[in-house]
C-alpha cells in the first residue's frame, strides 16, 4: 500500500459536524438559554440511551421515517435497532415502563443528539441537537399554552423580538374531520391528502392542486379554496354551519385567545400546518422565522395523547415540541445575535525558564482560587513570543515571570489592549483582573 492510499481523511461523516472550541462556545451558549428558559418553567432534565430497538419507531413514528430516514441496523445479538430520529417515542416508552410510580402533571425535557438519513442542506443535518420539552398529564388547552408560552419565551431570551417570528396552529382534529367526514376519503386517501398538505409550502400551487384533484376528484375546487384560506375566519366561514363549532375550532380559538391574555400576539391559525409525524392528535404548532435567509420551522410539536398506547397502557395526556440547534444556530447568526465569544483564560502566565516554573505554578493556583481562568506557558519561548500566543488566543492579560518576580513577588500585570501595566502580587492580581 502506498503512503498516500494508507492516509485517513480528515473530512468529517456526511451530514455531520465537528465542534472546534468556538463552535463548541456558541453550543453551550445555546443549551444554557434552553435550559434555563425551561427550568424557570419547572421542568426537570431526562435523558436516554442514542440505541432504540427498530419496532418502536415503526409502531408510531410512521414506515417511511424507519425505512428512508433512520440508521437502522442488525446489532451482533440479531435485533433490529436504529438510532434514534426523534426524542417523543423514547420519552414516551420510558414514562410507560414506570407510570404508576410517578405523581402528575411530569413536566419532562431533555437535549439529545438525534440522527436522520437525509440530503444534507441549510437548516438540515444527518445529526443535531433538539430541545425537547414535554408536559403529561394535563388534558386540557393549558398545557399547549404553556407550552408555546415557554417556546416564546425561549425566542425572546435569544434576543429576538416578536415582530421576527410567527407562532402557527393548527389542530389535527380540524383536518382529520375535514378529510375523513366533510369529504369522506377512504383512510389511504386521507392519509396521502395529508402528506400533501404537510409538504404544501414546498410545492408549486399548480402542482399542489393538481395532486391534490387527482385523490379528491369530486369537490375538489372546495377543498382546495378551504385549505387555501387566509386567516382563521376565512377558513371557518367557509366550513358548514353545523361544523363552525367542532370541537378543533373551538380549541384553535380558544387558544389563540389564551395566548393573546398572556401577551403573544404573533400567534396565526394555519390550515395547512400538519406537523408530519403520525402521532399528533389534537393542536398542532410551529414557530417560523420571518427572514426569508430562513424559510424553516424553528421549532413544532402538539399534542399527542395517545402515544403510550402502542405499550399498552392507559391513555396519558400529554403535549411538547422539539426545536434543533442547526435552525437556531442559523436564525442567530442572521440576526447578528450570536453571543461573543469569550478567550479560555483571562490570565497568560509567560515563564522565562524551568527555574521560574514552580512559582508560576503555585501563583496560577491561588489566582484560580478568586475564579480566574489562568493557562501557564511551558515553551520557555522568547517572551515577545508568548506574549503574541496570548494576544492570538485572545487572553487579555499576562504577566511575565522570571528570577526577580520569583525573588520579590512582585509582578507586572500587563493588559495586552491598552499596553496598561500594573504592579501586583499573588494576593492582588486575582482580585485587580476581575
């Protein structure tokens, strides 16, 4: 083998990334706002193994995720297992696995890494990161409310304003009356109707109404005029009299009249919003980005009431939504509001020789004691050169160290900005950087 065919890549997997250290920062950055806009709500942190066995994503979340978008494979015991392309399932199996020992409400969430086979593309990745944030146990509109309460409120802790996103509803229940009674579809055509919808915004409007007439070949020209509708009164005015009180419109009003009582007013009813997996069963929502650089959901979820069924147990209430790093990360990065990154050290100890090692290190210890990040420099470089180490790495102070700072003990603090130098000792020198 030849020494240039034995090399390994250094590229990454497809779909995929690698966290250098200000990656890694902006990461953090993110995680720390999820958690503590959650955690101010009363959540409580889970967590789970990446490993699902196949036959739980095949029960619930729909054959096509297993089939074309899982990392599905025969482990060496010969069981089916994949990684997981989503959290909900898994929370629900292990809320189902101890559901008498628990006292509800649960208001459950968790950041897992969740893996999708898909084309890689802005906003979309083989592997991400998602918030997800559930609430068992509450039958009533309460638990959407607090639920997209907390998702608002996620969004403005990012520093964004209302005015730069939009909250979309919709409810299950609507649609599932429309196609399966209003205009009777056999189940397997009510189910492809529905995938159309789900992909509406995707699609030419010619090319989803002809779809669409080709399934719904008879009050097509109704069906397409209702789900075109511009606005929550539109779509009920044209629904039948007896209909305008179905039990979806009224909680997709109530609803919106809910959120407007707690001050979210950028909240609009979207008939076409259908959230694609199969477990939905009541409200349905999403948040979208207003700035056309980011024309993807932020976040969705809705309630799913009927999820712990498929372990067969009792039906528990429950409602949550996912939202990814990728899509936010992005939505940041559009509103210039990525968080400064800040160096890894505030202190750059410049040791002149091994001599001086013993005190740099003992002074490093105490400084570390008043909670100031120090790095020591080990090279024995020329000072100048540790010195542009420091300004490269951005640490904004350093002291120099050598045989008459170890003799004395006293130093000059230097700030690299300003070329400011200070006299301190190891007593002071924590206390005059912070």
């Amino acid at each position: 083998m030849s020494e240039k065919s034995s090399k390994v890549s250094t590229e990454s997997y497809k779909g995929v990334r690698d966290f250098y250290p200000e990656d890694m920062a902006i990461q953090n950055y993110i995680f720390g706002v999820w958690k503590k806009t959650v955690e101010s709500f009363g959540y409580s942190e889970y967590g789970a193994s990446v490993l699902e066995y196949a036959d739980l994503y095949k029960a619930k979340s729909g054959e096509e995720i297993v089939n074309s978008q899982t990392y599905t494979f025969m482990d060496k015991g010969d069981r089916e297992v994949s990684l997981r392309p989503e959290m909900t399932p898994t929370v629900a199996r292990m809320i189902a696995a101890k559901l008498k020992e628990f006292a509800f409400p649960l208001r459950w969430y968790s950041i897992p890494n969740l893996f999708r086979y898909e084309n890689p593309q802005r906003g979309r990745m083989r592997e991400h990161w998602q918030l997800n944030v559930d609430i068992f146990g509450v039958k009533n509109l309460n638990a959407e409310v607090e639920a997209i309460a907390i998702a608002s409120k996620i969004m403005t802790n990012f520093g964004f304003k209302e005015a730069d996103f939009e909250i979309r509803v919709n409810s299950r229940k609507i649609i599932n009356y429309i196609l399966n009674d209003l205009f009777a579809l056999s189940p397997e055509d009510s189910y492809k109707v529905a995938k159309l919808i789900d992909r509406k915004d995707k699609m030419q409007r010619e090319e989803f109404e002809s779809a669409v007439s080709e399934i719904i070949t008879k009050r097509n020209l109704e069906f397409i005029e209702l789900i075109n509708s511009n606005n929550f009164e539109e779509f009920v005015s044209k629904l039948p009299e007896n209909v305008q009180e179905h039990e979806g419109v009224l909680e997709v009003k109530n609803l919106l009249e809910k959120l407007e009582e707690l001050g979210i007013t950028n909240t609009v009813f979207a008939q076409d919003l259908m959230r694609g997996f199969d477990y939905y069963t009541g409200i349905v929502f999403e948040i979208f980005d207003k700035n056309p650089k980011n024309k993807r959901a932020v976040f969705g979820g809705g309630r799913y009431d009927e999820l712990l069924a498929i372990f067969g147990k009792d039906v528990v209430p429950a409602v949550g939504f996912g939202m990814g790093d990728i899509v936010i990360h992005d939505m940041l990065e559009t509103y210039n509001l990525l968080p400064k990154i800040e160096p890894a050290a505030k202190l750059h100890l410049a040791v002149f020789n091994e001599d001086a090692i013993g005190f740099a290190q003992d002074l490093a210890q105490k400084i570390r004691e008043t909670s100031v990040k120090v790095t020591i420099d080990y090279s024995y470089r020329k000072i100048g050169d540790q010195i542009k180490y420091a300004d490269k790495n951005k640490i904004p102070y350093v002291i120099c160290i050598g045989e008459e700072e170890v003799k004395t003990g006293k130093m000059k603090l230097k700030e690299l900005a300003t070329g400011k130098e200070t006299e301190v000792t190891e007593d002071t020198v924590g206390y005059i950087i912070k």
